[in-house]
C-alpha cells in the first residue's frame, strides 16, 4: 500500500507544488486538472516515490485568500492571520490596489497592516503619510520602516507581529516586499533557489508564491507583485460588509435594500457626504458592484 501522509503546501507554480511533509520537500501534484490548491494549504498525500505525490485532499481552510477576474480566481493564500501590504515612499503605489486588498481581507476575515517602506526617501514621505491616512483613520495600523537604510529597525517595528501568526505580503513590483522578506526570514534566498530546483522552475522564474516557516510555528508568506486585484468573486452583500467604513452605517439606509449607489436617505450616501467615509473608497465600492454583476464563472 502506498504512503500517506500530511503536509502544508510552501510553494506553487502553474499546477505544479511543494509540500513540506516532516520537514522534507516533496513535489506534489494534483489529480485530473484541479488547480485549486493554495500555498498554505494543509494537504493529504499519497507518495509515489520517495520525493513526489499526489494530493488527495485539501483539508478545511481556517481562511482563502484570493483574486478575481470575469473569467477565473487566482488562489493567493490559505490559512493565513494576516496580511501585510507594502507600499513604498517611491514609486507611487496605487490606491485603488491598496483599498481592494482591504476588502478581500476583510471579506475572508484576515487582519491586515500596511507597511510604508522607504520613509528615507524624505521628499515623498509626507505625500505618503497622507494617502495612507484614510486606511489609518479606520483601524489599520500603519508601520513606518526603510528596509534598506535602517534594516536593524525594520526588524524591531515588524518581527515581533509575526508570532504566532500566519502573514502574507502583497505589494507592487518596486515597493521593496523582497528586501523585507530577506530582513524578517533568515535564509530566505537561499530557501528561494532550492524551492525554485524542486519545483523545476528554472533560474529565470521567481514568480511564484512560496512559505517560508518561522520559529515558533509562525510563517510568512511571498506572493508575486502584481498591479491589478480583481474581486469579482464578491457578492453584493458580502462587498458592503467588508468594506470596514461602511460598518458603521449599515442597517441605517431608509430601504433595507439600498444599494448605497444613489437612493434616498441612505446613511452611506449621507456619511461620504459628511466627509466620514472618503469619496474614493464609495466610488471603488460602486465599481466592485459593477464588477460582482460581470461574472462569468
């Protein structure tokens, strides 16, 4: 009888993974043509030789993190407590990519704290600070480090969140997420090129999302930059609900069906008004809707 054993998935690539199963890498695939499984994943396998198996099932995900187009999801994480999303003094990072990793992380239930990287870059920093200050103002913690000048205080300000906790980073290409992952994971390129072997990705091919384990049971998790996060994949009631400055107005609308578009007497209309919510977050909110109604899949 063949082997069976249970790991955590530590890479993906295409539909090809990496499982860690006691503390040896074992390449993994799926059966038939299922791609939907997630870095992060607690896996059974059956071996089918000493180092490759076979996934036989994805045990239950605490949570899913993940993106959306019209036509497919793109799996980012499961099972993670926490996300980091890294943005930088320079380039210009994009609202409209910030805001809606807010709310796919509200909406899967994931912690999120945003990291601005670079704050030696002083010319930019002020312009910085106050971009981020609406995603401040309700409830998200800011962190302020320089990876590369001030590593040593990069570590103190943002090591000591990872305990006990499970932390993807996400960010644009330019924002500085791998000179963060290298301070925080010890080791973490020479992890890179052995998982890049195992998985047969080749030298040219990093972009891949890949776990990295901490002492103490915690793990972070690198995910590729990308400039776009589609969430089609959230229904109406369910975009109103992670959208954390709504929260205090729901349930306040005249119409218990408001749509928070463009009725009468509805207290998020009234509240963006009042300057509580900021227009740019109702205007992305009324995007998602117009996206959530695009869904082909």
């Amino acid at each position: 009888m063949k082997q069976q054993k249970t790991g955590i998935v530590i890479a993906a690539h295409g539909r090809h993974y990496l499982a860690d199963v006691d503390g040896s890498h074992v390449q993994c695939v799926t059966r038939g043509k299922k791609t939907n499984v997630a870095v992060g994943d607690i896996v059974d396998v059956t071996f089918t030789s000493p180092d490759q198996a076979v996934i036989d099932k994805i045990q239950e995900r605490k949570t899913l993190l993940y993106r959306s187009d019209q036509y497919k999801s793109k799996l980012l994480a499961a099972n993670v407590t926490q996300l980091f999303i890294v943005v930088a003094t320079e380039p210009s990072f994009s609202d409209d990519l910030v805001s809606r990793a807010t709310v796919a992380a509200e909406a899967a239930g994931i912690a999120v704290r945003l990291v601005l990287n670079k704050v030696d870059v002083a010319d930019n920093l002020a312009q910085a600070r106050t971009r981020l200050q609406v995603y401040a103002a309700m409830g998200y913690p800011v962190h302020e480090v320089s990876a590369k000048s001030r590593p040593d205080a990069a570590v103190a300000e943002l090591a000591p969140l990872l305990d006990g906790q499970s932390t993807i980073l996400i960010g644009q290409s330019g924002m500085g997420k791998s000179s963060l992952i290298n301070l925080l994971v010890p080791d973490a390129d020479i992890a890179t090129r052995e998982i890049s072997a195992k998985l047969d990705t080749g030298k040219h091919t990093t972009t891949f999302t890949r776990l990295y384990h901490l002492s103490g049971g915690a793990s972070v998790i690198d995910s590729p930059g990308f400039q776009e996060f589609g969430l089609y994949h959230l229904s109406e009631g369910m975009l109103e609900r992670a959208f954390r400055d709504f929260k205090p107005y729901l349930g306040g609308c005249k119409y218990y069906n408001c749509r928070h578009l463009a009725e009468p007497q509805c207290a998020i209309l009234d509240a963006v008004g009042a300057g509580k919510i900021a227009p740019m977050r109702h205007e992305l909110y009324g995007q998602l809707l117009h996206e959530s109604s695009q869904t082909l899949y």
